[in-house]
C-alpha cells in the first residue's frame, strides 16, 4: 500500500517541549515512520525560548528513520510567537510554514498544538487535506485549559477577565477577527478527539467534523528495574495549580497517620518550591518524595512499583499521556471524574474516580493494590490505547482524504 508524506505542525517537539501534547506528536511521527511513512515536524524553537523556565518530562529527543524536524528560529527570537498569541498570526512564522510546505509537498497536513505559531497556518493551501489534533481547548479557550478563573470547569464565557486571573494579556483577535478565525478552521477536514468530552465541548462552539480517537503511548519497556521503594502513590505531571498537585500533598498530609504509605511526585513547574516547602512544614520529608525530572527508564519504573498513579487535575483533562504509560504497566490509575478522564479510568474501575477532594482521601485510603490483577490493567491498555490500534484507525482517515 502507498506510503504518505505528512507534514505535522506544534509549537513545540521533544526536547524542546513542555507537555504531553508534544510527545503525542513525536509519538506519532515515529509510529508512523517505523511504517514505511515519510514524517515532517515543524515548530518553533522561539516558542520554546518562553517556556524554557518550565521545563516538561523530556523524552528522548533524537530523530528516528524518516522522521525530519523543521525548527522555526528568527533573530527577533521570542516576537515571533509572542505576536502569533497576541494577534493570531505571525508573518515570519507564516512564511516558514509556506516554504516547508512547498519543499516536502506532502499528501497531507496534521496539525496539533499551534498556540504560538498561529491559526494562520490553518488556511488551505493547494487543497492540501487537513487534520487537526484538538489537544487542549485552544480552539474555544485563550487560555486553553477551560478553566474558568482558575476555579471551576467553564460554562460561561468571561474570557477577558478569566485571561487576567491567569496572568495572560486578553486575545482580543478572537472576537475582533472571528470570522478570520472561524474561516481558518473550516480549512481543516477533520477535527481528532482524544476524548468524547473534547468532542463534545468543541461540537458546542464549532460546527465541523469532529472524530473521537483516544490517544496512545508506545508499549512499556521490555525491561524494567526496580523502583526501589514500595508502599507508594506516584503523580507525575507539571507542577501547576490546574494539576492539582497542592490539593493532592493536602489530602495525603490529612491520611498520613491513618495509612502508611508514601508519595512519590515526578515533574517540574511554577509550584516546585511551594510543593517543597509544603513538605517541609508538616515533616512529610519521610513520606513525600520529589523526584523532579526523571528519564524513561526510572519513569516507568516508578509507575510499575505504584500502588497507583494519581491524577488529581482541577482543569477537565482531555487524554493525558501518563494515565495511559501507567496502565501499559499494569498500575491503576486514581483521578478526578471530569474531563476525559473517566473514559480511561472507567475501562479499569469507575469506583476510582472521585468527585472531590474529601472523596480523594477516602480512595487512597481505603485503596487495595490487590483488588487490581496487572494483567487485567494491561490488556485495557493493549484494546483501547496500544499504538497499533490508533495508527491502524489515523491510517483511515488519512488515506479518506489523501487519496
């Protein structure tokens, strides 16, 4: 069967990254490579320049086969994608876009992440198809994390003041130039959902194609070294307020003398040293440890050594990455019944959703790693979020639209 040419575009790729969305698509890209595909990733490295103070869980960041990575980079270094937040485009980055595109010529275009390279590179060109990966709400959120003044899942829409309380200059392009905007995003054939939420709350406010296709993760090491602790609950993510991390050390500070066991936080963030200095006011230096930024191999180690990896997210989380790394493993996964989370955890067991905070305690405390059999987790994993699966499923609507 014919190979394709697919040109994909983020505003970050690993290592140049700050979250999972960056690693789908690198994820992606090999995947898609290891069958035969030819593979184009551009981004932007001035985009990276802005958040390189918070850094993500890097993966490894080498190229793979027929995989080629286009790295936008100006001499006006940051303006460039500070411009394409602040008006919705960006002219340098427009122009790369367009010459990268003439170069590969590819069968097909797939966008993910393009916060900071500007819904410009949406328009069509030369009747290119289009994808678009809808890895956060940024289609319908400046913010793009739905959360409405850093409290509460939104309904109602007050982005102007929402934009303030999360320290962020207010996008008036999204009203001054919606139509330009809403133009842009009829240019893509179809929109991928990782969730059924996702799908739902952007059928709400964008009338266009929209498919469910849960993310993936690659199959866990064949491989995998003792964590070298045990009795422990596992968070890994960003250390930011919408993750939920300070409302996790507080529940785990309230069961701390009611149940023996640790708590093992890998990640890195704005909240690090709120998080350290949570831990050394309530003496929790025995029983909290922060792991920071870890590679791969001590990853999954720590997720396979588990109880069960806790997912405490205030904002309604779309597919996160590191659900799905924990069940190839085997380990549970404990998280907020909002956002797609329930579509992952529920395949295991709804009873470990919680639907606040004093529920959250009740779990990890009355939490029994033997009522989960590791083979039962994995075979989830295997039916519902294993590579072949999606590929097998994006190869279809590729090829629908690329002839």
């Amino acid at each position: 069967m014919k190979t394709l040419k697919i040109l994909m575009t983020s505003s970050f790729y690993p290592p140049y990254h700050v979250g999972g969305a960056c690693v789908h698509v690198k994820y992606l890209a090999e995947e898609l490579a290891k069958r035969g595909h030819e593979v184009h990733v551009i981004h932007s490295l001035d985009a990276y320049r802005i958040k390189r103070d918070r850094r993500g869980l890097v993966r490894d960041g080498n190229d793979r086969g027929n995989v080629h990575v286009h790295s936008i980079e100006s001499h006006l270094k940051m303006v460039d994608p500070l411009m394409a937040y602040a008006t919705g485009k960006s002219p340098h980055i427009q122009r790369e876009f367009e010459r990268v595109l003439a170069s590969v010529q590819p069968d097909i275009v797939h966008h993910h992440n393009t916060s900071l390279l500007g819904y410009s590179v949406f328009n069509r060109i030369d009747r290119i198809p289009c994808l678009y990966t809808a890895h956060d709400y940024w289609l319908i959120c400046p913010t793009s994390n739905l959360l409405r003044n850093r409290r509460e899942v939104c309904h109602r829409k007050t982005c102007f003041s929402c934009a303030i309380v999360h320290r962020r200059p207010p996008q008036l392009w999204r009203r001054l130039a919606r139509s330009s905007l809403r133009s842009a995003i009829r240019s893509i054939d179809v929109i991928l959902s990782p969730s059924e939420y996702m799908r739902r709350r952007l059928g709400e406010e964008i009338d266009q194609k929209i498919i469910t296709m849960p993310n993936f993760v690659p199959s866990p090491p064949s491989d995998i070294a003792d964590a070298g602790r045990s009795n422990y609950f596992v968070f890994v993510g960003m250390l930011e307020a919408h993750k939920g991390i300070m409302q996790l050390l507080r529940a785990f500070e309230e069961i701390r003398h009611d149940r023996d066991c640790g708590l093992v936080i890998v990640g890195d963030g704005s909240l690090r040293g709120s998080v350290m200095q949570f831990i050394e006011r309530n003496s929790l230096t025995n029983r909290v440890w922060y792991e920071g930024f870890v590679d791969n191999a001590k990853l999954y180690s720590l997720y396979k050594g588990a109880l069960a990896l806790v997912v405490p997210s205030v904002w309604p989380e779309n597919a996160p990455l590191v659900a799905l790394e924990a069940l190839s493993v085997g380990t549970p996964v404990v998280a907020a019944n909002s956002g797609g989370l329930p579509e992952i955890v529920g395949k295991t067991d709804e009873r470990l959703l919680f639907k606040d905070w004093e529920h959250l305690r009740s779990i990890l405390l009355d939490f029994s790693r033997e009522r989960f059999r590791p083979d039962a987790i994995r075979k989830v994993y295997r039916n519902n979020f294993s590579p072949g699966k999606y590929i097998d499923e994006y190869m279809k609507i590729a090829r629908s639209f690329a002839g």
